[in-house]
C-alpha cells in the first residue's frame, strides 16, 4: 500500500538533513526519482541521500547533468542520475540503466519525468517544490513501498 506525506525545508541544509533521515530508511535496490523544476532542490536532496547513506563526503556530490550518472561508494553501491540533458529515448537507451538495475544498489533520478524504465524494484517518488524564491521547498512523496513508515510519522 503505497505511503503519501509532505515535508518542508527552509533551507538547503535543512534539505540535506532530510536526505540523511531518508537514507537511514533505505536499503537496496532501491529506485528513488526526483521531479521537479530547475532549482527545485533535486540535487541537494541527492546530496544529503548519498552522505547519509555513508557513499560520499557532501562536497563530492554534484549535479551528473553533463555526465548523466556518477557512481559512489561500494555498500551500498549509490547511482546518482540526472536525465535533464536526455531528449530521446535512444539516447536514454544508451545510458544503460537497466544495466543499473541489476545488482543490488539505490539508483537516484533526477529529471524522473523522463524515464520510462520498468522495474520490479521498491520505488520512491518525490516531488520538489520551491514555492517562494528564498530556500524553502516542499517535498511531497510517493512511497510505493512503504519503507518510510517512520519518517512519515515525525
């Protein structure tokens, strides 16, 4: 039964300690896409998933848009995407993701909106807004797994 909840951040590294308490609830595979519009926050939510899950020291995580995929960290194995650059889906063919999908790992999707990889994976959505032009954003997420029961309830 999939788990909806909202969450707000007043600023960016309000947004990545909620990264960290996200991490702490995954466990691969996990598939988490990220929507949003540029400057959503996508990338700094990324960043504080990837520390918290012990793959990267914060200021080695940067946007992949003009490499599309950076790798991090061996357990967990962490896949960071960015799609924003993808305009076809040929060319999202050859970035091999379903390649990703076969090992164990947390592969994390900017740009989700253009992805149209199926898997039997537990997935995460969610959806940054930047509803004022300081800091604050606003996460509505779409557990379809239910792995974040706890962080649902604080």
């Amino acid at each position: 039964m999939p788990l909806e909840f909202e969450h707000e951040t007043r600023s960016a590294e309000e947004t990545i300690a909620f990264g960290a308490e996200l991490a702490a609830q995954l466990r691969p595979p996990m598939l988490v896409l990220l929507f949003g519009e540029l400057g959503a926050g996508k990338t700094t939510l990324a960043k504080g998933i990837i520390h918290g899950l012990g793959a990267a020291r914060l200021e080695d995580v940067t946007s992949p848009t003009f490499t599309l995929v950076h790798v991090f960290g061996h357990q967990p194995r962490v896949y960071h995407v960015d799609l924003y650059r993808v305009s076809s889906p040929a060319e999202l063919d050859s970035i091999g993701l379903d390649d990703l999908l076969t090992e164990p790992a947390v592969v994390l999707v900017e740009w989700a909106e253009k992805l149209t990889l199926r898997t039997d994976w537990p997935v995460i959505e969610i959806r940054l807004e930047a509803p004022a032009a300081d800091d604050r954003r606003r996460l509505r997420i779409r557990d379809r797994a239910g792995v974040l029961r706890g962080l649902a309830r604080s």
